[in-house]
C-alpha cells in the first residue's frame, strides 16, 4: 500500500471516530439536559409563554463555535451519516440564553457541571 493511501485511509479513519465522539457526545448532552418540570417549582403552573424542553431542543451540531438559540419544544441525536464527511472540528452548542445557568447547577435536574462532566467523558 502506498504512503498516500495509506494516509488516506487512516485520515477517513479518523474522521469516522471524530463524528461518533460527537455524535454520543450529542446524545448525552440532549438526554442529560434539563426539561421543566412542574412539581419541582415554587408555583405549580408555568410562567406564561413557557414552553417546556427548549434547553433540550437547542443542542446543535455544526462547524462554526457560534450558537444560535433554536426553540424547538424537543431534539433528538444528530446520525452520524449526516455529519459532513471528512471535518476537522465540529462544535456542539447550545444558544439557549440561559444554558450557562443550568451548567453551574441552576437546576436540581442538573447538577452543576454536568456538561464540562459528559465531555470529560467523551475525551479521548
């Protein structure tokens, strides 16, 4: 085999490791994320407009480190064979204006940490 192909192979390889990393890595951050949950408030009815799960539902997968606030009720893990093929740095973001919040414990769903924990997790 040639030194080319060879290094072909192995950078295709290694592309396919990144997107599962970032892909299980996207699934614990949406199935670990904090959803309302009424019986834990001060008051037991939502605020007005609440709409419960858009921390969840705004974890993204991209290529850029800049997120956008999606508020999307629910979200549910990105494929694989979706990601584009061969990228070098994909970024898991969550624009949700009050993420940072739930991350320092703000939530007893969550405990504080919870994200910086799931990438430690999935570090190689």
């Amino acid at each position: 085999m040639s030194m080319k192909k060879f290094a072909d192979m192995l950078e295709h390889e290694i592309n396919l490791v990144t997107q599962k990393i970032t892909v299980d890595l996207h699934k614990d951050l949406v199935y670990g994320s904090a959803v309302g949950d009424p019986t834990l408030w001060k008051h037991p009815y939502a605020p007005a407009g609440y709409v419960g799960g858009r921390f969840r539902g705004s974890w993204e997968i991209k290529l850029s480190p800049e997120p956008t606030f999606t508020p999307l009720a629910t979200s549910y893990p990105v494929p694989a064979s979706t990601l584009p093929a061969l990228s070098k740095v994909y970024y898991i973001t969550n624009g949700a204006p009050y993420a940072q919040r739930l991350n320092e414990g703000h939530s007893t769903q969550m405990p504080s940490g919870t994200v910086d924990r799931l990438v430690e997790k999935h570090s190689l």
